[in-house]
C-alpha cells in the first residue's frame, strides 16, 4: 500500500485530494495545524476511514521533520498561508512562515526512504508581476518568463513566497511536481472566492433586488475541484510528471465575471437582475492556463463544465453552509 502526506489536508483541495487517496487505497496522513483547515463533519468522516490520519502540527517548527514518519511514497505539500486578507496584513509572515513550512517539507523529505515525489502547490499569481511589467500570453504556458512584482504592495508577498518556494524544490535535490493553481472552486472552500460569495448573495436576494458584482468584464477560466485533484494525483504519481513544472485548471472557456453571475442566478432560481460595480483594484482582465504540457503528460482534461460544477457547489453550501446559518439565526 502507497504512503501519502497531504499538508494543507483540512484545507479546500488538500481534503479533497486527501479523500481522494483514500478512495484510491492510500494509506494518508493529513497534517494540518488547524488555522485555516476546518474541523467540520466532512473531515471526521474522513478521518473515520481505514488508513486515514490525522496529524496535528505546525511546519514552521522545524522539529516536525524529525517527529514524522519515513515511509512517504509522495509529499503533497499544500499547506502556506494564503488568502487576500491575510496576505495584506501579514506580508513578512507570509513570506517567512511559507518558507519555513517548506523547508521542514523538504527536510522530512530527505528523511524518508523511498520517497518518490514531492508535489508543491505553487500559485497562478506566479505570474502577476510579468504581466505587470510586460504582459503575458493568455491562455499562459508555464514557460512564460517570472518577474518579481511591485515590491510595495503586500499581495506581492505570496507571489515571492511561491517563487522563492518553487526554486527551493527545484534545487532540494528531492523528486518534485511543481502544480500552479488557477481558479479552483467547489464544496467546502470557505467564502474567500468569486463562486460562493456570488452564490451566497445570489441565495439571499429578496424581489427585485439585484445582483451586485465586480469586474464583470473580466474572464476567468474555472476548474471545479474534482478536476484538479485528478491532475494533482496523476502528476503525483505518473512518471512523465517527475521534475516538471504544470498549471492545473481549465483552459476552455474562458468566462466573463457577468456570465458567471447569470450562470449563479440561474442555478439558484433567481431572476434578479445584475449591477455592474467598479473592478477589483489590481485584478486581471483575463486568467486562463494554458493546459496543453499538462494535458499531454497526464492524459486528462477537465470533464466538469461551469453549470455543473456551480450546481454541486450550491447544493454544498446550501445543506452545509446557508441553511444552516438561517436555522441559527432563528
């Protein structure tokens, strides 16, 4: 039986993936120190699982390499510190503590005996400062060219922390995947994104309230989480992924901000209308991956289109998340 650590796993897509091994007949432990990942019914349903545990502790100490085990087949190393909120407020953490947890991965990892692979979840905001400075193709290959964005804004702290960490792995000497997300959505993500903010207003709107929504001229291309935890296995595991570096998202199509709230509206059965408000300071007029390495190295693409995959997002968040906020509100 394969070996796997998922840190990040009481996370959005580090539980996800974990589940997902778990189907596939992993034994996995998920480390997570709790700041972020959420100890909800879905993870203790997890947990209950043959072959599934749980791991309380923070990567930034760096004794944590020593404490854990050696028998790792894979590393999935999800676990930083992210979000717009906490990326502003705290930059010099972000910077160091993204690092640190990397760099006790990276020691556990030459601990470990047969270790086959590290995965490190890097980030489309990889990007940001050369489309800043030079602009950048869109669909964007993961060959484009890195520059460091603008050194007085805070949000550039992630940007550099997933930089600095992907040029850690790449030169640890370790086996590595290095996977940059892009606009992954789905159950049990919090409310940190376009998807559930817009489904949650959308559910509470009242007669002809409208919609209200930013940067609706702007695109996106969405992948729905069960899509991108097949990429992050098959890249994990496939050995035509072994030292590359791949975008994990959907190319096709790319979606207007509007048309994701028509799509939002429609799903939940509302006929408001929407209200233009200004754009996001600093957003993209576009983001799309260029899938095609990706694709090629993996034999997969995405299967889930932007209807369905809102549709299982409301259904969560409707059971889990409004519903009952109106049942505690009674």
């Amino acid at each position: 039986m394969l070996k796997a650590l998922v840190t990040g796993g009481a996370g959005f897509i580090g539980y996800h993936l974990a589940r997902a091994l778990a189907e596939r007949g992993y034994a996995v432990d998920i480390l997570d120190n709790h700041a972020r990942g959420v100890r909800d019914d879905a993870l203790q349903d997890l947990l209950a699982q043959p072959g599934v545990r749980m791991i309380e502790a923070d990567l930034r100490d760096p004794a944590t390499a020593e404490a854990l085990d050696t028998d790792y087949d894979r590393i999935f190393h999800l676990a930083a510190i992210i979000g717009v909120q906490h990326v502003r407020s705290r930059p010099y953490e972000v910077l160091t503590a993204n690092a640190a947890m990397l760099d006790t991965i990276i020691r556990l990892g030459k601990r470990q005996r047969a270790l086959g692979r590290v995965l490190f979840a890097s980030t489309s905001e990889i990007y940001a400062g050369t489309l800043q400075a030079f602009g950048i193709p869109v669909p964007t290959p993961e060959d484009t060219p890195l520059t460091c964005g603008d050194l007085t804004e805070p949000r550039t702290s992630y940007m550099l922390s997933k930089l600095y960490g992907e040029a850690m792995v790449r030169f640890s000497g370790l086996p590595f995947t290095i996977v940059r997300f892009h606009n992954v959505y789905g159950p049990r993500m919090g409310m940190s994104h376009v998807v559930p903010q817009l489904l949650e207003k959308a559910h509470r709107l009242t007669g002809d309230t409208p919609l209200e929504v930013a940067s609706v001229e702007h695109s996106r291309s969405f992948c729905y989480v069960d899509d991108a935890v097949e990429y992050l296995v098959r890249m994990g595991m496939l050995p035509t992924c072994a030292n590359q570096t791949f975008n994990v998202g959907t190319q096709a199509p790319e979606v207007r901000i509007g048309d994701v709230a028509q799509v939002i509206l429609d799903v939940v059965g509302r006929a408001n209308p929407i209200q233009a408000l200004p754009e996001h300071p600093g957003s993209p007029a576009r983001r799309a991956p260029d899938m095609t390495r990706a694709v090629e190295a993996t034999g997969f693409r995405s299967r889930v289109d932007l209807r369905t995959g809102v549709q299982k997002t409301y259904d969560w968040y409707r059971e889990h998340v409004f519903e009952r906020a109106e049942v505690c509100a009674v």
